[in-house]
C-alpha cells in the first residue's frame, strides 16, 4: 500500500512501528461500515471515507486492546470478537511509512445509533459503490481483498457441506451470488460444484419466500452486475479514469471475468437443473460452428461400413 487506510494524525509523528490499529467492520451481508473523516486543515485525508482506528497510547496492552478502545471512543461501539486481518503501511507527508495492524470484526447495527465523538457520520456502503465515494485506494482495494477472503470461505463452506452428504437447503448462506470460485472443484466434477451452488442459492431464496420468476431474474442481474465490475478492473488496470489511477491489476480482471462465467453458469443451472450442462454443450456447438472451420476430412470419422 501507497496511502494509509485509516491512520491517526499521531502515526505520523514518530511512533514506533507497530503502533497503530484500524477495524474492518462488515455485516456479514456484504456492506462495511466507512467512517467520513472531518474537512478540516491538519487532519489526515480530510473529508474521505476510511476506517474506524488509532494509535496506540500507554495503557493499551496490545493492538487488539487499541482497536478497542478506539472503537469505544469514536462511536461507543462495542464487538464481540476481532479477527487480525493485515498489516498495512501508511505513508506519511514526510515520506515514511507506519505499518496499520488490521482488524475484522462483525457488527449488523444502525450506525445513527452510535454515539460519534469524531468525523462527520458513519455509514454502511457495498464494494461495488465504493469507486464513487472519495477514499484511498489503498483502502478500497483492503475492502475489496476481505470480501473476496469472506466469498471465498463461503463457497468453500457450502462445497464441504454438500461434498459430506448435508443438505444445503438447511444450512444458513448467503444470497445467490457466484463471485467467486471454491476450493477444490476438478474439471470433471465442476458442473457438480456449480448443481451444489445453485441448490443452495434455490433453498437460500426459497425460504425468503420469492418465486421462481424472481430468482431467476435476480440471477440474472448478477450477471450484469459481475459485468460491471469486470468492466470497472479493466478500467482500473488500464489507469484511464484520472481520478481513481491505477485502481486494479490484470489479475483483478481475470477473477472479475471468472466471476461473470460462474455466476452465468450458475444461473443457468438455476434455470435448467436438470440438463444445464447438456443444453451449454448444444449452445456452444451451434455458436462455435459459426466462428470454427469444419474439420479437414481426413480429421473425421468414417461414416463407411468396416470391411
């Protein structure tokens, strides 16, 4: 990291290494809560979206303890459990960098509820939304490393659940999304691994009481959302929007383009349980016979009775 995600003006004025703590707070639904910073001279990227977090001071015992009481005093927030994320580095107007010991934690509360002793508000925001709102990159791209960590642990739940014979239509998951790609699944048992994830997805909408119809066309614009967050890497590893720069690398694109052929296949499994590899195959074949040469003769099969 270039830009420190949730620094205290403090970090900048020769602590020691180490010294700082930030909290990653998400609901465990996707959105993360963001803390807009005061538009004031001498303060560290005024007016930005960041995290909640400072230094550590005398009686903190470890940066778990610092979090802590961060947490406390900026929005009287207390969480059950913090999880060590990252270390991440700040870099300073002078030029010297500070590493920021990370933390997660889970709390789904109304932040207008919270008691804030500094900044301007605090609010719940998606990843997808976070390239429009002023903030570090460093920051956006942290957010966008514990969502993908947070999709893959649970793809990878839903997988082993399936694989030891549990029923996934009565286990707790998330919403139908496929953006991202299990651990494990082999060429030939992919179809499976996608038959297991659209079940789950199935049951998880089935009990939120919504029809077919709507399923069906909700998955189908998480297509387009996975679209655009392809059509964003691009843009992000191409650096043409002046504003964000070199938002994304081209191995963002890969995953962003891995999620749109997911998240498609498992729309169409959706659709067609029961033969949604077979009809692929079909549509693959018509479409393909437009764009391929026939195979030389030699190359096909004998259509003569063998002597």
């Amino acid at each position: 990291m270039t830009e420190q995600t949730t620094p205290t003006d403090a970090a900048l004025t020769g602590q020691p290494p180490q010294a700082n703590a930030s909290t990653l707070i998400h609901d465990g639904a996707g959105a993360y809560l963001l803390h807009l910073r005061d538009d004031i001279p001498g303060i560290w990227e005024p007016g930005a979206w960041s995290l909640l977090g400072g230094g550590r001071e005398p009686g903190d015992r470890s940066l778990e303890e610092t979090a802590r009481r961060e947490l406390r005093e900026e929005a009287g927030l207390e969480l059950p459990d913090l999880t060590p994320f990252s270390v991440e580095q700040a870099r300073g107007s002078d030029g010297r960098t500070v590493p920021i010991q990370i933390f997660a934690g889970r709390w789904a509360g109304d932040p207008a509820t919270l008691n804030l002793t500094e900044g301007v508000m605090l609010h719940w925001f998606r990843p997808e939304v976070m390239p429009r709102l002023r903030m570090a990159a460093s920051t956006r791209d942290l957010i966008r490393r514990h969502a993908e960590s947070v999709r893959r642990d649970s793809l990878g739940t839903a997988t082993s659940t399936a694989a030891e014979g549990t029923n996934p239509a009565h286990q707790p998951g998330p919403p139908a999304t496929a953006s991202a790609a299990g651990p494990g699944p082999t060429e030939d048992d992919v179809w499976e691994t996608i038959l297991r994830l659209a079940r789950r997805f199935d049951a998880h909408e089935d009990a939120r009481g919504m029809g077919q119809t709507e399923q069906w066309t909700l998955q189908v614009l998480k297509i387009a959302e996975e679209t655009g967050e392809a059509s964003q890497a691009v843009i992000g590893a191409r650096g043409t929007n002046p504003r964000k720069g070199d938002s994304h690398t081209w191995l963002d694109v890969h995953a962003e383009v891995a999620d749109v052929i997911i998240t498609g296949m498992v729309a169409l499994a959706r659709m067609r349980p029961d033969d949604a590899e077979q009809f692929l195959r079909c549509q693959l074949a018509e479409k393909s016979a437009k764009f391929l040469p026939a195979a030389p003769a030699a190359d096909r099969p004998s259509q003569e009775e063998p002597a």
